[in-house]
C-alpha cells in the first residue's frame, strides 16, 4: 500500500539546511495497520503530510496504492487524497459552522460530492461511534472525545484505502480517546482499509498491528 525510498524533506532557513524529515525505507502493507512513535522534532507529521501529498518531498520515492504521490502536480495530488486517503488531523480541523453530519459530509463534498447514498453512510458511522443522537448538533456543543469521533467519521466517509492519523487522541482522557481508537481500527478491519497512525503515547501504539520508531527508517549520517 504505501512503499517509501530515500525520502528527504529539507526547509531551508537562511543559509542552513533544515532536515524536516528523512526515511531510507519504508514499506506498509494493504490492510496493516501501524503506528509510527519517535520523539517530537523527527517529522512525524512531515511524513503523514508527504504520504497524503499535502506536501512535497525534496527527493526519494513515495508510491501509495502503486502511485508515485510526490511527482503528481498540485490539482492530481488533491484529487488522489480525496479519492484514496482519510486523515484524522491533529486538531481535528472541524468546521465550527456546521453540524456533526455536516462535517461528516465535508470530506465527501471535497471528493466531488454527497448524494443521499453518501449521506446514509454519514449516519450510519456517526451512529457506529456513538453519536447517533448528535448528528445535528456543532462542534461547540460536544465534548472533545465527540469532537474527535466526528473527524474519524470524516476520514472514514469517502471509503478510502488509506487512512492517516496524526495523534488523534488530542488532548482527552485516554480511555475516551482509546474507545474511538478501537472503533476506527473496527471499521477499519470490516472495511480492509490500511491505517497508519503517528502517536506518543504507547498505549495507543498498541492497538495497531505493529509500531515503527521513526528514528530507525532514518538515513544514517
């Protein structure tokens, strides 16, 4: 599912070279699901943004679903995501606005649409994870352990051979964050999805297939 070869991401500030994120190998597997651990500053999240096509990398391959990902233009990489891939952001990046099924619905909107099939399915996940009676209520009038509940929904809702998790538990209890956690890898393992999921806390780690630390795909110096 997802092959990675000599992957670097370097900023530059000024006149030095900043290594945002360096990987020699790595190979996930259709229908794995794994967690990826390493301490903050070896580009955890860098590395869920290059996969997701969010960012480019500097150099190496990065094939997802047999895709070279990293050489596709802006306007391809969008449309490969919203086809292929689910993120659970960090921070969730709900729409304040609208409703759970609304936000639910966004990710399918942003895909190229939401007809009443898509919709079905939008509540019949928020139901899955224990929001059936919220559907209609904004992210301001639910708890943060909901509020993240409504972002799996959204990464779930295309169907997506991929699904990217960038510390999702937050900041909640973690045994609110690690109910949700073991309905997403449910889901996941009905619907044959792959996940990959980057965290610090290593009971969440747990949950998934197998856990890689960042720091041993890195290049050596």
């Amino acid at each position: 599912m997802i092959r990675i070869r000599n992957l670097k991401k370097v900023y530059r500030r000024g006149d030095e070279e900043v290594v945002a994120c360096d990987v020699t190998a790595l190979d996930v597997e259709r229908g794995e699901h794994v967690a990826i651990v390493g301490k903050s500053g070896l580009g955890k999240t860098t590395l869920l943004n290059i996969v997701s096509g969010i960012v480019r990398p500097t150099s190496g391959e990065v094939r997802v679903a047999d895709v070279d990902v990293g050489s596709l233009g802006e306007a391809k990489r969008d449309r490969f995501r919203g086809e292929h891939i689910g993120i659970v952001f960090q921070t969730f990046n709900l729409l304040v606005p609208f409703t759970a099924l609304e936000n639910v619905l966004l990710g399918a909107v942003f895909a190229g649409g939401a007809d009443a099939t898509v919709r079905d399915r939008a509540v019949r996940l928020l139901g899955r994870v224990g929001l059936g009676d919220r559907i209609d209520h904004y992210p301001n009038q639910m708890s943060v352990g909901q509020v993240q509940r409504v972002a799996l929904c959204r990464a779930l809702i295309n169907g997506p051979d991929l699904i990217l998790a960038d510390e999702p538990l937050g900041n909640q209890d973690r045994e609110t964050g690690a109910e949700a956690l073991r309905v997403l890898r449910e889901i996941a393992e009905e619907e044959k999805r792959t996940v990959v999921m980057v965290t610090h806390d290593p009971a969440s780690a747990e949950l998934m297939h197998r856990t890689i630390d960042l720091s041993e795909l890195r290049t050596a110096s």
